[in-house]
C-alpha cells in the first residue's frame, strides 16, 4: 500500500469513527451544541467536503448527498432533536469508508486513470499524424511504461530499480 493509500484509509477512518462520536454527542444534548464541539462539528463537515471532492467529484453521488445535508436550512443548529441532516453526513462517511474497505475506490482511480492514459494515447496519436514522431514517440512510450509499471505493483512483480537496467 503506497502512502498515500494510507493517508487516506488514515483520514476515512477518522472522519467515520469522529463523525459517529460526534454525532453521539449531539443526540444527547439538551440544547444546541456550542463553542469547542460546534468547531469540531464545523472542521469535520470541512474535511469531509474536502475528502469527497478529491476522492469523487463534485459530480458524485455522495458529493449530492453531502450538499444536500449541508444545504438544509440552520445547519449548525444541531441538537438531540435536529440532526437528521449531520446523520445524513455520517452515513456519506460510512460510504466511503466502505469502498475504500472494499477495494471500490481503487477500481475508481484505475478508470481515471485509464482515462487520463487515453488522453495521452489521443496526444500522441495526434503528434504522430502531424509529423512528431519523436514527441509521440516519447509521450506513448511514457504512457505505455507508466501503465506497465502500474500493472507489476498491483500484481506484485518484481521490478528492477532505473539504474540496474541494461541496454
């Protein structure tokens, strides 16, 4: 697992174990929540956003959900009997918890970057048509050896390092 992979199975954790604590608290208190616990419900609600729109897109389903929640009117007058709406956020979080848990997210990154891979296929087939061998030359090449180094991590093949390759 590389470190960012971990990076990021570390922040889904906890965004899902803090938005559950949170959302505890906030089901048991009388009043509305304030001062240390609304920053924290504030900085939460903050990274998550953030998490989604890297991970997913604006265009996603859980980046709806998230805006949805987040949209309702008084957001961050939370208490035991108003917070269907940062329940709704936890569940967003759980979500992802699961693909990543399940190995979805990274089938996600994989189809962007096959995406991103025929974007560069279309570059250097454009060059070539052009007359720049050498720069298609160069941009598939990169492309090809990219995905076929991708390819031995996932399978675990063994690779040897740049310098002990031999002509």
């Amino acid at each position: 697992m590389s470190r960012l992979d971990t990076k990021i199975q570390t922040e889904v954790s906890d965004l899902a174990d803090t938005g559950a604590s949170l959302l505890r608290t906030i089901q048991s208190s009388g009043d509305e929540i304030q001062g240390e616990e609304l920053i924290e419900v504030s900085t939460w609600v903050t990274r998550l956003g953030q998490l989604i729109r890297r991970l997913y897109g604006e265009k996603s389903q859980h980046f709806e959900s998230y805006s949805s929640a987040l949209s309702t009117n008084y957001f961050y007058k939370l208490h035991s009997n108003w917070n269907a709406h940062f329940s709704q956020m936890v569940g967003v979080a759980r979500a992802i918890k699961h693909d990543l848990e399940n190995g979805l997210l990274v089938q996600f990154k994989a189809l962007v970057q096959a995406d991103v891979f025929a974007d560069f296929l279309e570059m250097g087939e454009y060059l070539l048509h052009e007359g720049y061998k050498d720069a298609a030359a160069v941009i598939i090449g990169t492309v090809l050896e990219d995905g076929l180094r991708k390819m031995a991590e996932a399978n675990r093949v063994m690779q040897n390092p740049v310098n002990e390759l031999t002509s």
